[in-house]
C-alpha cells in the first residue's frame, strides 16, 4: 500500500499541477483564466475569432506549467547570440518551432501575401488622392510613439507600441517580432482587440469631428479603373517602395505580388490558394505562436496595461488624423469629399469602410461610400507597412 501511496505522490509532484503550488504558479493560474476570458470574446462576441482564437489557445498551452511548449529563455538566449536556431530545434517545444516563422516575418509576409489576393485595388487607383487620407490615418503611430518614449519605453518598444495606430495586425507582429519579442504578446491582443472593436471606436470621433452637413455628402461615383492599370499597380509600387525604404520589402513584396496574382488573369489557381487555404494555415500558425509568447512573466506587468491604453489612443490617433484631412479636402474640393472616408485610412480592410459607409448612411440614406472608402482603406494598408519599414530602417 505505502508503495502505491509513493507513486501516486510522485506522478503528482512530477504533474504540471504541482507547477501551480511553485513560486509564481498563481500567475499562471492568471494567465490561463485570462486565456479563457479571450476565448469567450472571440467565440462568443465573435472579436476577430479567426485570430484571437488561436491566440487565447497558445496563451492557454503556453503557461500550463510542465508542458514546454514554449520556451522564452532559449529565445533569450538566442536573442543574445549565445545559442542558434539549430539549439531551438533541438531543444524547443512545438511552439518554439512555430514561433520561428513569426520571428523571422514569414508568418506576416504571407498575411499580407493573402491580403493582396483578396483586396481590390481600384478604388485607390480611381482616386490617388486616397493616398493621402492612409497617410493620415497613420497620426496614431506618431502619437502613440511619442507617448510611449514619455511612459519610458526605448526606442525600439516605443516603435512596436506606436505600431498598433496603423490598425494592421501582421504589420504589428512583424515589426513587434523584430524589435520588441518580449513585448509581442500584449501589443498583438491589443492590436486585434481594437481592430474588433473599430464600429465602437471610431463612430463617436467621426461624429464628434464633423458637421451634419458634411456627412450628408454624397460623392461621385468613381472612374472605371482599367485591367492594363490594375495590373501595373502592384509593380510599380513594389518597385517604388521597396527602392525607397528596402526594409518593407517582405510586407510589400508579398501584399503587391497577391494583389497581381489577382489581377493579371492567369492564376486563378493560385490566387485562389493565397486568400483561401494559404492564409487559414498561415492565421493558425500565426495566432497560436503570438499567443505562445504571453507567459506569465512577461505578460503580468505594468507594461503590459500600458501597452494597451496607448494602442487605444493610437487608433483614436488614426481616426482623427484622417478625419481631419478629409475635412480639409471637404473644403478644398469645395464640398465634393466626404469626411467620413478620412476614418477608413487605418488599415483594417474592410471593416474600417465599412463604418466608413454605416456613417455615412445614418447621415443620408442615399449615401454610399463604401467603395470611397476603400481607397483610403488599402492606402492605409500600405501606409502602415511603410511606417513599419521605416521604423524598422530606425531602430533595427
């Protein structure tokens, strides 16, 4: 009998449970009863569920205490030049292994590869001056980057904190993952969880920065865009961009190459598998690894509360600064341009648009600004891969 009582204490002193009776085994119990918490929003209030699925479930895998999914101290060390990527191999859990694909942006670059195949282009070809409405839009990364170096973050964090005013997941993981690791988790769950809750978020600003009359606005309805015109596009502003700042080649590359693989005619097949089967695989990788990263060590802290009240002020950010130069293209334009689409220049397609249109709606029920806001919508998208190759440029 005292034989059997001797193994059952050692099968539960070598269990994960005995991990949550260790020294900061309650922050564990923390993080996965906030995984749970995440999985409710994702699948219950349907908040980005394709993506905070994944993540709530890597949070949950990663801070089960004996599992070693995930392991941060080789990343740490790797980080320090002590160990290589053959070490993690050898060593790492299944996790780690997956984690190398957001580490090195493959994982993103392909995002933005399916992006390109699903996204139509023509609105901003139509009306170039859509450009100008994603540049402004991306007020919430300057802001956000500023407040973050007040608060004392570095340089580099302050650059992937700033990030999250561009609206753009995979944008904030990739350059997150090159700058800040450490801090990848807690600014991709603030990312995604704003990006969700844009129909909340930006409404009240667009009301609060516009006149009745301005929202009534009803624009023209755009120029046909020819196929020749879609198809030079995405070369050209590969081409331009990527000469200019070298550093967005992989989100750029990928997101122009999907968009001609829509474009051009002759792939069907393939842009059928970029905005299909591709990215489901590529979401699953990407969402479970970023989720693997919130161990409780790093995720418990100061920072991390921090991190997502400035994310919440960067996307406010973002819609003022479109808004407001949608206004003053309103005045310019003599009343031809809704401000409203200003909103739509952050970078999460479509559904910045499309509270771009229920806006507009609301104001006058013949509105319809959908497809103008679409072009601000894909500017932003660049926009925002531009500023990440810029701060990457800076801080890399």
């Amino acid at each position: 009998m005292e034989r059997i009582v001797d193994i059952f204490t050692r099968i539960l002193i070598d269990s994960g449970f005995s991990g949550f009776f260790a020294d900061g085994g309650w922050k564990n119990l923390i993080m996965i009863a906030l995984a749970c918490v995440l999985l409710y929003l994702g699948i219950v209030k349907k908040f980005e569920p394709l993506l905070l699925v994944g993540i709530a479930f890597g949070m949950l895998l990663t801070n089960l205490p004996g599992a070693h999914l995930y392991n941060p101290e080789l990343w740490d060390a790797y980080s320090d030049g002590e160990i290589t990527l053959t070490k993690i191999f050898h060593d790492g859990g299944l996790l780690d292994i997956l984690y190398i694909g957001v580490k090195s942006g493959l994982y993103p670059s392909l995002i933005f590869l399916g992006i390109g195949a699903m996204t139509d282009f023509g609105p901003l070809i139509a009306n170039p001056s859509s450009l100008l409405l994603g540049s402004a839009a991306q007020l919430g990364v300057c802001c956000a980057f500023i407040l973050a170096v007040v608060f004392g973050f570095d340089g580099a964090a302050a650059a992937s904190i700033g990030i999250i005013g561009g609206a753009d997941g995979p944008t904030a993981i990739f350059l997150t993952g090159k700058l800040a690791p450490s801090l990848l988790g807690p600014i991709a769950i603030a990312a995604y969880s704003y990006m969700a809750l844009i129909p909340l978020i930006q409404p009240p600003i667009m009301r609060a920065l516009t006149t009745p009359e301005e929202r009534k606005t009803k624009m023209d309805q755009l120029r046909v865009v020819s196929k020749g015109e879609k198809i030079v596009f995405p070369i050209v502003v590969a081409v331009f961009v990527i000469l200019l700042l070298p550093a967005t080649a992989p989100l750029i590359g990928c997101l122009m190459l999907g968009n001609l693989l829509r474009e051009c005619g002759v792939t069907d097949r393939l842009q059928d598998t970029a905005q299909n089967a591709m990215m489901n695989i590529v979401t699953i990788f990407l969402s479970i690894s970023v989720g693997a990263t919130t161990v409780a060590s790093n995720f418990l802290r100061l920072q991390t509360i921090v991190i997502i009240i400035l994310g919440l002020a960067a996307f406010a950010f973002s819609t003022v600064g479109g808004v407001l130069l949608g206004k003053l293209m309103y005045k310019i334009s003599g009343g031809k341009i809704n401000p409203l689409i200003g909103s739509a220049g952050v970078s999460a397609v479509p559904m910045a648009a499309r509270v771009s249109q229920v806006e507009g709606r609301k104001a006058n029920p013949f509105n319809y600004l959908l497809m103008h806001a679409m072009g601000p919508n894909v500017a932003g998208v660049i926009g925002s891969a531009v500023a990440a190759g810029f701060l990457l440029a800076l801080f890399g």
